[in-house]
C-alpha cells in the first residue's frame, strides 16, 4: 500500500512539472516575503571599504492538488529512512513466513560484501535454471516468481549499530490519509518583486597613491514572463491537514536585473543599467532552511555572519567581517 502510494505521489509529480492539469483542481497560495539589512566591511593594509546591504523579496506562487490526501509524506525529512525501515519489515516478515511454512530462509547477510554475495548467487542459479527450462513460458514464469520471493529475502544489512526489528504478527493498523501533494503548473498567478540597494564606498592603493571609491548595486525588478513561469512551474510541498504544516525545497527566486554603478578618482564612473544584480546567498540558503518543515504560516528572524567572517584573514592578508539581519514572513492558503 505504502510503495503504491509513494509511485502516485512521484507520478503525479512528474505529471504537473510537464504541465499536465490534475482531474479535480485543488489550489493553494504560498507567499514569502523577507527583508535583509546588514553589513560588511574589507581591509587589506591601507585598502577598505565599507558596505550596506539592504534586499527586499516578494514571491508569491500557486499549485495545485489532485485534492486526494495520502499516507505518505514524500517530502518528510525522514522519508528515505521510513522507506527503508519499511522495506525491512516487508522483508522480515516474508522471511517468517517462509520458515513458518517449512521452506529454506537464506541467512540474513551482516555485512553489504555477504548482502551482494548472495545476490550474486542467486542470480547465478537463476541463470542456469533459465537454461534448463529450455524456453518454456510455464517454466520461465515460474522460475521468475521464485526469483522475485528469493531476492526479497536477502534483506539489506543493518547500519552498524542498529537494534534488530522486532517480529510483528499482528496486522498494522491503516495509516491516516493526512498529506496533500500540491505541485506547480504553467501559467499560475505568480509575482516576483526584489528590491535590492547595495553599496560600498572605500579606497583601494595606486601608485599614485590611495584612490577613493563608490560602488552600488541596485535593482527593483519584477521579473519578467520566464521568470514568473519558472516561480510556478519549480514550486512545489506537502501540506498536512492534520498539523497545518508544510513540507517543501523552499522557494526559489528569479536573478534581479538593475543598475550596476562605480566611480573612483582616477577614472570616473561607469554606470550599466541593465545589469545583473549579486544578492547575498547565505540569506536564501537559511530561508530554504526554514521552509523545509514550517507552519502553514509564520515568521522568523536571524543575524547572520557575511562570507569571510569565520574563515578570518585570507591568503593575500585581508579580512572581512560582518553580518546581516534577516526577517521572514510566509503564508500557505489552500484557496
């Protein structure tokens, strides 16, 4: 039942990310709003500059659900480990069966040398059994059903230091049809808005002695129609019904476009207008982060250390420090 329902999430996964609109459309609305005031300061001998950094994103994507909630949590931090501990259990389980049956269980493998082994092995005799069923259907059937048993016998070896599973005869009960799978599709009422106004202003050394200098980066950009297309098509989470919480990869942005902007004594400015415009990549690392397992809706706040402040001096003598304040906001509405 598990594997069945982990297949359909996945497929209808791969459905949506080609554009493929669900029988019965359930949507949802995720808004991520955050801000980042910080700032930096670089020296290296009678070289610095001091900078300020000041960002604002808004983002706001829909997806949408087949509506049909599930007992699987594909996006659960533990999925792997609840997919394998399941696969155990299956496997065990089959192993009692067989020797409450009277029919030879192969010994469980310690080790992942043994577990390959005795894969191998098998494989081996299936082999030669295949030859001696001389193309009979009947007997290829078969040989490939008791291949299949045989194989889900050998189980995984343990990692090291696990507790060994326990025998469980009883039936388990049902698990609860709690999680909905919301995914992005084309065409969705995205909105992307970053507003970004970054600037440093020091001196760096000439032969002519120390030149003075001004830099800024600045955007307010809005995204244009690959972007917002992007925004829909790459969101996606799970939403529990039973906690209110979403479980998501976070929530990516579009690259901001704006104005590149530099002067120093000696050569004056150089202004672009149609630049590409850097942002600061702790403060999204943390956002996706905190979006992994969060409230339907929230807030949350950091300081957090510029690029260069842990690592201290670098190799040419200079050093950075610094930091950022970050503040975030989010909402998930199933509409």
């Amino acid at each position: 039942m598990r594997t069945t329902l982990v297949l359909r999430a996945m497929f209808g996964a791969l459905l949506m990310m080609c554009g493929t609109a669900f029988a019965a459309d359930q949507l949802g609305r995720l808004t991520v709003d955050v801000t980042v005031e910080g700032s930096k300061t670089w020296k290296r001998g009678e070289e610095y500059s001091n900078s300020k950094i000041s960002e604002k994103y808004h983002l706001m994507t829909h997806v949408q659900s087949s509506g049909e909630p599930s007992s699987v949590n594909v996006k659960a931090p533990d999925f792997a480990q609840q997919q394998m501990a399941t696969a155990a259990q299956v496997q065990q389980k089959l192993r009692e069966s067989q020797a409450r049956a009277g029919k030879p269980v192969p010994k469980a493998p310690a080790t992942q040398e043994e577990y390959v082994a005795q894969q191998k092995k098998l494989a081996e005799d299936v082999q030669k059994r295949q030859a001696e069923c001389k193309g009979d259907m009947n007997c290829l059937m078969k040989l490939s059903q008791d291949y299949a048993t045989q194989s889900a016998m050998i189980s995984q070896p343990p990692p090291a230091g696990a507790a060994p599973l326990a025998s469980h005869d009883d039936e388990e009960e049902p698990e609860e049809d709690r999680y909905l799978d919301y995914f992005g599709y084309e065409g969705c009422p995205g909105e992307a808005h970053i507003r970004i106004n970054n600037t440093s202003e020091g001196a760096t050394a000439d032969v002519s002695g120390m030149i003075p200098f001004k830099h800024a980066d600045r955007a307010d950009y809005q995204g244009n129609d690959l972007d917002l297309k992007m925004l829909c098509l790459s969101a996606n989470l799970v939403y529990d019904l039973k906690t209110k919480k979403i479980y998501s990869d976070g929530i990516g942005y579009p690259a901001a476009r704006g104005s590149y902007y530099y002067w120093d004594s000696l050569h004056g400015e150089t202004l672009n207008e149609e630049a590409s415009v850097p942002t600061t990549s702790q403060v999204w690392e943390w956002v996706v982060q905190n979006l992994r397992v969060a409230d339907a809706s929230g807030s949350a706040k950091t300081t957090l250390a510029i690029a260069g402040t842990e690592e201290g001096p670098a190799s040419d003598g200079s050093q950075t420090s610094g930091e950022a304040t970050v503040n975030m906001k989010w909402k998930f509405e199933p509409l």
